[in-house]
C-alpha cells in the first residue's frame, strides 16, 4: 500500500529552521500524596526548533510521559518556564491551556482514542466543532486531511469497521485538522504490527519534511530512529540528547 505525502507547507514558503517552538527552563514536577511530594522531573531544560523531529525516550519512571503532559499542555510544572510558539504556557489557567492545545498542538495517542459513534471525517472534524467551523466546512476540511492520510475511502466508516491502522490514520488526520505548529505522538505505534507501524511512520516523517514539528515518546528502538534527534531521559533528568548525525557518526 501507498501511503500519499503531499503534506504542504502552509505558506509555501521555504522551510527554515529557526526559531525555537519548544523552550524549556529548568521544568520540575512534584505530585503531592498528603505531605509527601514525589519529584518526577528533576529540572528540566530543552529547546525543540521549528521543523525538528524529536524522539523523546526513557525507562518506566523516568519521567518521559510527565514531560509530554507538560508539553502538550496537558500538565503544568511545579517550577520553571515553558515558552510555546512564544507564549509562557507555564503559568496559565486551564482555560487559557485548553484554548493553546485546540490551537497549536496536534495528539496522537496509542489508544487512538477516537469516538466510537463517529464516522472517520466526523472523528477526525471534531476539533474543528471546538472552534467554531460551521458543518459544511468542517466536514470539507476533514475530506482534505484524510486524502492526505490516504483514507477518503474509508470517510463514511466508524472505528470498529476499520483496522488499527486506519484508525491511527484517522487519528493522525485529527491531530492536524487545526494546522497545529506542534504534533505530539505518544508511542503511536505501539498497538501495530510492523508493517503498519512502518506505513504510520512514513505519515510522521511526510508530516515533518512539510514543515510541522514532530515530538514522539517512544520507547522503541527501530521507532525512534525516524527521528532526527533523540533526548534521553532518566531519573527526572535529560541523561543525552543527541542529533542523527552525531549519532551516526559514533557508530
């Protein structure tokens, strides 16, 4: 099967990799059981340019997931400052964090997580209902998404009579239906098998080579080498972070 990948970049503009979408200042997490606090992410710093594809990695408990709830405004740290696409999301209200994810930030969730009484185009229109798009557009927009994802075909079909990759497609195809700056990918190929997962991977690096920036947590190998930079956590902390190329270059 062909997966299409004529993913455009929104202005058409030549992709430049300049500014810094992500910038993290010394982020720490604590939740708090009574009066005993479990510190989770231990200060941590990180800058994600524009267009970079970055593979977040680390063992269970090292804090991975906590950081992708924090940076897919999910969470808010206990200390430090997260600057999104210019905006210091850090210290923001929920309203104020809901709006900023609707708007600049795409999931894709290893559950899919798709409504079940939803046909495809409406599942993958639904943040579209959010901000306001009247129906017709909504559904016109969410045809569009899905030739990307090469699943017109299968517009008029709900959840269960589509196979697991179908329904990430889906998935996928609802992550970007806002023309987010950020997507964020968490272990989206963790109930395929190989095969599909390679297909779901191709849609990430199409993705990507149009200009989003892609975030994925990942704790497979052969998953995060799509990726062109891997940060490594452990502990709380960033333990590397490193690009391809020097990667390639220590083998």
């Amino acid at each position: 099967m062909i997966v299409k990948t004529q993913f455009i970049n929104k202005n058409n503009e030549p992709k430049l990799m300049s500014t810094s979408i992500i910038h993290l200042e010394n982020i720490r997490k604590s939740y708090f059981m009574g009066k005993q606090a479990l510190q989770v992410l231990k200060g941590v710093s990180l800058n994600i340019n524009k267009n970079e594809y970055v593979a977040l990695m680390g063992p269970s408990g090292s804090g991975k997931s906590t950081l992708m709830n924090i940076l897919g405004c999910l969470d808010s740290p206990t200390e430090g400052n997260y600057i999104l696409n210019g905006k210091d999301v850090s210290k923001m209200i929920d309203d104020d964090l809901a709006e900023v994810r609707n708007k600049e930030i795409g999931f894709v969730f290893q559950q899919f997580n798709l409504l079940p009484r939803l046909t495809a185009a409406e599942n993958v229109a639904l943040p579209l209902v959010y901000a306001g798009v009247s129906k017709k557009d909504r559904i016109e927009m969410a045809m569009n998404v899905l030739d990307k994802v090469s699943l017109t075909d299968r517009s008029h079909h709900k959840p269960n009579e589509l196979s697991g990759g179908q329904c990430q497609r889906v998935a996928i195809a609802r992550a970007l239906i806002n023309n987010p700056s950020l997507i964020l990918a968490d272990e989206p190929t963790g109930n395929l098998d190989t095969k599909t997962s390679i297909e779901i991977m191709d849609i990430f690096s199409a993705i990507q080579a149009a200009g989003n920036t892609v975030v994925l947590v990942t704790h497979e190998e052969d998953i995060a080498n799509y990726a062109h930079r891997v940060v490594r956590l452990r502990d709380g902390v960033i333990e590397s972070d490193k690009s391809k190329q020097l990667m390639e270059m220590s083998h």
